[in-house]
C-alpha cells in the first residue's frame, strides 16, 4: 500500500512540474539545421546549374557578406546559417524559459 502511495506521488510531481529548455542546446540544434540547411539548398542549386541560378537565395549576399551561390559560398552559408540559428535559437529558449517561469 505505501509504494502505491509513493508511485502516486512522483507521478503528481512529474506531471506537475515545469518543463524547461536547455537554450544552449537548442541554439546549438538550430544553428546545425539552418547552416546545413542552407549548404544543401546552395549546393542543389549548383548541381542543378542553368542559365539563372539561385536568383532568390543569392539575395542573401545581401546580408550574408561573402555569400554567392557556389561551393564556397555554401561553406561561407553554412557558418553564417549556423551562426544566426544559433542565436535565434539560444534566444528562443531563453526567453520559453522565462515566461514558463513567470506562469508558475
């Protein structure tokens, strides 16, 4: 009967408790999924070749300073992707973890 009670109660606690993000991580994961994701959108854009290619991502040359559509400049891509995810995504779980702390 007591470990019942006990199961009980560490099941009210796990359900009752906050969740928190680790924005560390998350900056990390977000940063590695927009860098390789931009590398492997430049780099099909390249094999794929024709007489205009990448028109709408070589825009980012605006802001991505180096950045063309070419090998290199999905290796220039991938540090910019992967630099902007991971602040988006450090920022991002801080700021879950400060309104999740408000709310409790």
């Amino acid at each position: 009967m007591e470990n019942d009670e006990l199961n009980s109660l560490n099941e009210e606690k796990l359900f009752s408790g906050l969740l928190l993000l680790n924005a560390k991580v998350l900056g990390l994961v977000l940063g590695l999924v927009c860098g390789v994701g931009l590398f492997i959108a430049t780099n099909w854009l390249v094999i794929k070749g024709g007489a205009h290619v990448g028109q709408n991502l070589k825009l980012l040359g605006q802001y991505f300073v180096g950045y063309r559509v070419s090998f290199v400049g999905s290796l220039i891509g991938f540090v910019y992707g992967f630099a902007v995810g991971n602040i988006c995504g450090g920022f991002l779980g801080w700021l879950y973890n400060k309104i999740a702390l408000l709310r409790e």
